[in-house]
C-alpha cells in the first residue's frame, strides 16, 4: 500500500460502524455520575489529531493504520457477538488512531482512550466521583499531550 494514500472508505466505515455501536456512551455520560465528563476527556483525547488534521489536512494512511482497522473490525465483531460493549469502544479508539494523523498515534496516546470509556469509572468505582473525573481529565490531558513533547524530531547532527 502506498504510504501517500489516504484512508479507504473501509476505515470510514469501520469508524462509523464503531461509532454507531457505541451509541451508549452519550447515555453514560448523561446519566452516570462516575461517567460524567467523558465527552470532555473524549474532546481533548482527540484534541492532537484534530489540530495536525486541521493544519495538515487528511494524513497519509500506513500499514499500521490497516492493522488497527483489522482489529477493530475483529472487535466489532466480538461485541456484536457477546455484547459486550467495551470491545466496540476500544474498536472507536482504534479507527480514529487509524484515520488520524501519524503523531496522534504514539503509544501513549491510544492506551489514554481509557479516559472516555466506562472502564475506567469500573476500576475506579473506590474513588470519589470527583476524584474521578479529575482522573479522567488528567488522563486524557496526558495522553494529549504526549503527541507534542514526544513526537518532536530531533535535527541530525552535522
């Protein structure tokens, strides 16, 4: 695959079909104290990609991009299957780390997807709600902002 292409419609439709499944988070976010503030971490998660996204324009799509679509095709299907709805939110997070820009995708960033999903108000339940969603927010801040201070290129030197 050419490295200069940009996604597929596969990719698109991957992202849409996980978005669709995971219609649920906008009633967890509503309704749920410990899942308030989701859509904020959700926001500032995404907040790398969208800014190369918006100076750059679209990013090229690679072969790890085809490798996090395949899996979050698997995923998708296995939360058809069982239900469970974590697997369609972690397929979420890997369409957009395949649709978005190359920096947004370093190895920090992804795994702070947690910030927006349910999972973590489950392994934080012993926290106060507040507690909560300032560790929520601190995650997902941190995993913004890992794409600026990390993915910056040294010069070679002469």
């Amino acid at each position: 695959m050419n490295s200069k292409s940009r996604p597929p419609l596969v990719a698109w439709a991957t992202l849409v079909f996980a978005l669709f499944q995971s219609r649920g988070l906008v009633v967890a976010w509503q309704h749920s104290p410990l899942d308030r503030f989701g859509w904020l971490a959700l926001a500032l998660w995404l907040a790398p990609g969208l800014m190369d996204w918006g100076r750059y324009g679209p990013p090229p799509f690679e072969k790890r991009s085809l490798v996090c679509i395949g899996i979050a095709i698997l995923l998708l299907v296995a939360g058809v299957v069982t239900e469970l709805h974590l697997l369609d939110y972690i397929a979420v997070a890997l369409a957009l780390a395949a649709v978005a820009p190359p920096r947004a995708r370093l190895f920090l960033w992804l795994p702070g997807a947690i910030s927006w999903m349910p999972l973590l108000s489950w392994t934080a339940k012993g926290l106060p709600t507040n507690g909560l969603i300032a560790l929520r927010l601190v995650i997902a801040v941190a995993a913004a902002s890992a794409p600026f201070f990390l993915g910056r290129r040294r010069s070679p030197t002469p």
